[in-house]
C-alpha cells in the first residue's frame, strides 16, 4: 500500500475540521440547553443593541490596516502580498481560527459588549455565520465595494442562511460523498446501498460530525437535510445503527480516515472531497463519488464583525478575492470545491489537469445532487446530535 506524505496528513488535519456537530454535541450534552441558549443560532434571534444600523461611506478608498482571522492551510503562498501591493493596504493576516465552537466562546462576551475581537474580517462555517448574523453581530457587506459579488455561484446566492448575500460572503465549499479503494472493491461505488456489500464488512467508515455523517443517509431514504425533522434524523440513525450492530461499520472518524485507507483497513470511507484530492497524490487508487441520491457540501463563509476597525478594508479583501483569476490561486492551493462560477479558464491557465477534476471543478449534475442543512435551533441541534451519538459513541 502507498504511503501517504505525512506533509498532506498535516495538511488534512488542519484544513478540515469538525463544522456542524462535535463540539456543539459534546456541549449540548454536557451544559444542556440553558449554556446554549446565550449561543442560539435561530436567525430569529437578535443582540444586546439589536441590529447594527448599515456602515456609512463616503465613497473614498480604503485604506490602513486589515486584520483577517482565518483557518490554517487556508490561504495561498504569496496572495496577501500580491493583495497589499494591488490595494496599498496592510494586512494583518492570522491562521487563528481552528474550530467555529471554539471561537464563539472565546469571542461571545466582547462581542456582547461590542468590544473590538482583534479582527476586522473572519471566516467562520455558514451555520455560524448564521449564528453571528441572528444576534445581530455583523456588518452588511457593501455592495458597491463588493463589485465582483456577481462572479458567485447562483445557488450559493439564494440561500436560506443568508439570501442574497447580504451578510456572508461565501469563501470555500467542498463535498461530502464516499472514498472509496477502486483495487480493492474491484469494483466502482456508486450507492449508498454499495457500501453494505458483505465482502466490505468491517471496512467502512462513517464521519462522527452529525451532519456531515447522516446528510447522505436522509437523502438515501427519500428525506432531505435542507428540512430535517427528528423523525426523518432518527430513521437514519437506525440504519447506521443496523449496520454497526451486524459489523459493517469499522469506525467512525473525523477526516482521520486517511490512513486506514492507505493501510487496506477501510476501503470505503464517507469523506470530504478536498481531502480525497490530495490523498490521490499517494494513492492513484483512490476514487472519490457524490452517491447518486445525493449528498451534502459544506461552505465556510468571510463576514465582518460589528467590531471592525476598517469596514472598507475587509470589503475590499472580499471583492479582490472574488476576482475569478486571484480566486484560482486560492483553488489551486486548497483543491476545494470554488464558490465562483465559470472557473474553468481561470483554472487552467495555472493547471489544466485541476481544472479537469471533477472533485475541484465538479460539473453541474453533480452540484444538483448536494444539499445544505440549514440553521438549526438549539433543540434541533442537541436533539440531532444526541441521537447520532447514542451510535457513534460521541
């Protein structure tokens, strides 16, 4: 078996990361509901002084210094000095953000309190965009300055997180679906239904993540993550749960499958897209595929606090990004799913072969075939959560 570079599982570990249902689940159950209520990610929900009244321009440029927190692994070699020689700005860019939980704890009291959090522009996951959005807790993001807001995605556009992008603006999205050892199936995966074949049992993965694990499975069962209710949840928690009992299921991971499927441990893994394609460096075996019934993507999101020092600064660091050849070079480095249309000539004129792979630039039918969840309220959220631990031991 191939080896994986242990430069990639570095990589894998830091870029991707529990986003919808580990470290809310572990709070919901230890807390309970009245911690979290301070934490509601109902869109109804509003802060201390309401929400914040639009930034005003004057028109001029924008200048000084930008602070931007983002994920580890998140940005490409070279792209905020090209931005700073492009703009005339500085930036104060920080890998600091490693988990949307986290940060929300450390973040809640001086946002509370309107107290500037040390960034002017963060890139947390869409649920808790959201989140931020319903306490009233971020800026508008002009659409004069945000020019190239429509190079976006049209799907990506109309969402019930944040329709018309007034909010969020959406920075990287990937797929769910399942890897899968195409030497060691003999065979190409295709169903969810696949992944129950007797000469696979005691090789498969599922991911622990609420979310990111039974989205697939509710869509298999003719339910949709985009309206889930604790019944259609809980019917897919029983098939799991049928499988684990009779031996199917091996384990269930966070993106720390990568190595079982080196070592022929686990030859199919529900898995992250991105992931796959640099795993595929290693280990040409390796397919990735959306099952046909479906599955769900993930997207994290740039916003601007009510606490930001240069309003103009963070909409110029969105607009720039959203110009489709600066966004390639993003794509080209992280090998995630791009949230900008048409980026096929962009991508090829730095690497035709990414711009050919579908888990990169996938083609429509397979977009079509993606689901998102959408803002949960806290009791949907401890209720998912709950039942899916009770299998996966979480």
């Amino acid at each position: 078996m191939a080896e994986i570079d242990p430069r990639v599982l570095a990589q894998l570990a830091s870029r991707r990361r529990f986003i919808g249902g580990g470290a809310a689940a572990a709070a919901a159950l230890i807390l309970g509901p009245s911690v979290l209520a301070a934490c509601s990610s109902d869109n109804t929900a509003s802060g201390p002084s309401g929400a914040p009244a639009a930034p005003q321009d004057d028109g001029g440029p924008a200048s000084g210094k930008l602070r931007v927190s983002n994920w580890p692994l998140y940005m490409a070699d070279g792209f905020v000095a090209a931005f700073q020689t492009a703009t005339g700005l500085v930036v104060d860019y920080k890998e600091d953000f490693n988990d949307n939980e986290e940060w929300f704890a450390k973040n809640k009291e001086p946002l509370s309190r309107r107290q500037d959090i040390g960034c002017d522009l963060v890139v947390p996951t869409q649920f808790m965009a959201a989140r931020l959005n319903g306490l009233g807790w971020l800026n508008p993001i002009s659409d004069s300055r945000w020019t190239n807001k429509k190079n976006l995605r049209p799907d990506l556009l109309k969402s019930k997180a944040d329709d018309g992008r007034k909010f969020s603006a959406p920075y990287m999205s990937g797929m769910v679906g399942l890897a899968y050892n195409r030497a060691a199936t003999g065979r190409d995966i295709t169903s969810v239904a696949d992944m129950w074949d007797p000469a696979l049992k005691g090789k498969v993965s599922l991911l622990s993540d609420t979310q990111d694990g039974l989205g697939m499975f509710m869509m298999s069962q003719g339910n949709s993550p985009e309206n889930p209710t604790i019944e259609s949840v809980q019917k897919a928690v029983d098939l799991i749960k049928q499988q684990k009992e009779q031996g199917q299921i091996r384990r269930f991971t966070g993106n720390d499958y990568a190595d079982d499927l080196a070592a022929g441990n686990i030859v199919v893994a529900q898995a992250y897209s991105g992931d796959v394609v640099q795993l595929q460096k290693d280990n040409p075996d390796l397919r990735f595929v959306v099952p046909d019934s479906g599955s769900t993507t993930f997207l994290d999101t740039m916003v601007i606090p009510y606490t930001t020092q240069n309003q103009k600064a963070a909409e110029e660091w969105i607009n720039y990004i959203y110009d489709r050849a600066n966004y390639a070079k993003l794509i080209a480095f992280t090998r995630y799913v791009p949230v900008l249309s048409d980026m096929t000539d962009e991508l090829t004129k730095i690497d035709p072969e990414l711009a050919g792979n579908p888990l990169v630039n996938p083609p429509k039918e397979t977009l079509d075939k993606l689901k998102t969840w959408p803002t949960l309220t806290d009791e949907q959220t401890q209720a998912f959560n709950k039942a899916y631990a009770a299998v996966t031991g979480g």
